[in-house]
C-alpha cells in the first residue's frame, strides 16, 4: 500500500512539469455530465471537444480538470471506458492532460431539488447556472441528497475508483487524482466522511504514480481560521494541496499565504468569478507568479451556461441588494460559442504568462541536460 508522499516527493513530482494551467473542461454541446459521458450524441460531442480542446492549447493551456460521471459508468460500462479512453487521448493530441475527479458533494436536497438522473437526452433550462432552475447551485437548508447514501450503491462507487485508477495508475496522460469534489458541500459534512476515507483509502491501495489530492473548498479552511475534520483530513492525505476560491484577490493572498505553510505544492482546482471580482487579469499573473497550478472554471458558453450566476447569488443579492456583485459581467468561461474571447484582454494576458512559464521551463531543461 502506498502512503502519503513526503513533501520531498511531491516537489519533485511538481518541478518536473511545466507551470501546470488549464480549465475545467466539458464541451460547448453538453447540457451535464451524463452528456458529456453517455453513448447517445457522444460521437458528437467528441468532435466538438476536439475542436475547444485545440482551442485551450493555442490559448496555452496544458491541462484540462474533468469530473466523471458514476451512473454512465454503472449502467453502460464497457462503451464508458472505451468513451473515457477517447476523450484522454483526444486531449493529450493536444499536448493536454487531464485531472481526474470522482466523488462530488455539489447535489441538492432529495426533498427539494433533486430528480433521479437519469440516461437519454438531457433537458436544460437557459438562463440558469448549470443549465437547471433547481440545482444545487440553489440555496437550500437541508442535507443535499447523494447516491452514495445508498449502501449497495456506495459500494459500486468503489469499484468505480478503483476499477479507474487501476487502469491508469501509471498513465503520463492524467496528470493528478482528484478523489473527491468539494466533500461536506450542500451541509453534507456529517455523511461523508466515511466515503471520502474510503475513497482515500482505495487510491493509497492502488498507489498511482500520480499525486492524489482532494481541493479545500469552505472559506475558513482555505485561510486556516476555521478547518473542521473533514478539511483536516484532505490536509493530512494529500500529496499536493489543491484548493478553491472564487473570491476576489486580497482574499486569495491570504490563502496562498496559509496554504504556503503547509510545505507541499499548491493547486487551484477551481477559480473564475467576475461578478465576485475574481477575475483573470488578477488572479492569473498571481499563480504565475506563486507557480501555483490553476483551473479556472468552464471554457467556451454552451448549454451548461456557467457564464450565468449561481442562482445563490442571485438569491443573496436579492436578500441584500448591497451585495457587492457585479452582474454586468459573466460568471464564468473564457470563450464566446463562435471561440471568440469574451475578453480579448483576458486571452492575451494568458496567452503572455504561458509564454513566459514555456520558456522559464525550457531554460531550466537546459540547465539539467
């Protein structure tokens, strides 16, 4: 069984790439993620991810994040890792690789929001973060609801993880882990531990050669004021620290700060929010600056419509319109559905730091040989 790396390890991993930069991936043409994974339209929806993922790499980008999908697995296996296997090598074509990430506490509640998803054609409403009116992107009071709460089902989610990380364990091609998306979101705090543990547990069995992690998401522990036991626990057994912040820049030099103290190489798994004021020509100079691996969230607007508002921000300005939101601007997503930028300002201040991260990384090359 492997164990947590050193930190020694985990910067020697983190200094043989390159300044590791991208986005969070799905293609134009996908209303979710059964869309972007089932059998129905994927031939499709390859073709248009191949074209966007040329796209990120003109942009200069080398690394996409992409959350997989349990029950297109469970209920189309074979035809779902072949699928998988085309959608990594359509991405390393592009001198891409890819973040994996399984779990996801982002749900809504069972007695509010949430329907049984299903396979097929996949509805979306438009004008809504996510493509839906109820989601999870909501706020809501009670406990978002999971599959994983089903104990016959947890244990296919298992088999799941392991079944993929065994099949590349030792793939160049998936560049990180991500074992699990924001644990103890949706007031899931109480119910997740033990599937975040195992979660954890199966990938030290599976020891990839890849680094395994899981991103700090909840405001407090990302500055280390307030870190409960499940943040605790991705602190202590992950061998990069990845986190989340769509917060404006003051707030993200604070993290970077703590997150600093902790000795191991940092990643933002999840970024971009300009009605937040967090916003690419701020934050993305800083992790050039710091070296700090990022994504920023959604690429090219499409049916998955993230350029909107979380409709929880909708719903917290509308509770106190002195919120300081900026709703002129997108959300998220750098690119327009005809590929050109929302902001042309916004691709050429990335397209200039990748440039000087390139030839940073080249001349170090040089300097080993």
């Amino acid at each position: 069984m492997g164990e947590v790396w050193s930190k020694e390890k985990a910067w020697a991993w983190y200094d043989a790439h390159n300044w590791i930069r991208g986005c969070n991936f799905m293609s134009s043409d996908c209303a979710n993620r059964i869309d972007q994974w089932q059998e129905l339209g994927f031939e499709e929806r390859l073709k248009t991810a191949d074209e966007e993922l040329a796209l990120a790499a003109k942009t200069g980008f080398n690394s996409i994040r992409i959350i997989l999908e349990f029950i297109v697995w469970d209920q189309q296996h074979d035809g779902f890792m072949e699928r998988l296997e085309r959608y990594i090598a359509a991405a390393w074509k592009h001198g891409i690789s890819c973040m994996i990430v399984f779990g996801n506490d982002c749900m809504p509640p069972k007695n509010e929001f949430w329907k049984p998803l299903t396979l097929g054609e996949q509805h979306y409403d438009w004008g809504y973060h996510g493509g839906r009116k109820h989601s999870q992107h909501s706020r809501f009071s009670d406990m978002g609801y999971h599959l994983l709460d089903e104990p016959e089902i947890a244990e296919r989610h298992y088999e799941w993880v392991r079944e993929i990380m065994e099949k590349y364990r030792a793939d160049e091609r998936i560049i990180m882990w991500d074992m699990y998306n924001e644990p103890g979101n949706s007031n899931r705090q109480p119910a997740t531990m033990k599937h975040l543990k195992k979660f954890f547990e199966i990938a030290r069995e599976v020891d990839p050669i890849q680094p395994i992690t899981s991103a700090l998401w909840r405001g407090g522990a990302v500055i280390g004021d307030d870190v409960d036991e499940l943040h605790q626990f991705m602190i202590e057994n992950s061998d990069v620290i990845s986190y989340h912040s769509y917060s404006p820049y003051q707030y993200n030099i604070r993290a970077i700060r703590h997150l600093k103290k902790l000795g191991r190489p940092i990643i933002n798994s999840e970024w971009l929010g300009r009605c937040l004021h967090n916003t690419v020509q701020e934050m993305f100079p800083l992790f050039y600056l710091e070296k700090i691996g990022c994504y920023n969230w959604g690429f090219v607007a499409g049916k998955y419509q993230t350029y909107e508002p979380w409709n929880g921000t909708w719903q917290a300005y509308e509770a106190n319109p002195n919120m300081d939101v900026d709703f002129t601007k997108w959300f998220h997503d750098l690119y327009r559905p005809n590929h050109r930028p929302y902001d042309p300002k916004e691709i050429e201040l990335i397209k200039k730091f990748c440039d000087l991260a390139d030839s940073e990384f080249e001349e170090e090359a040089k300097q080993h040989e």
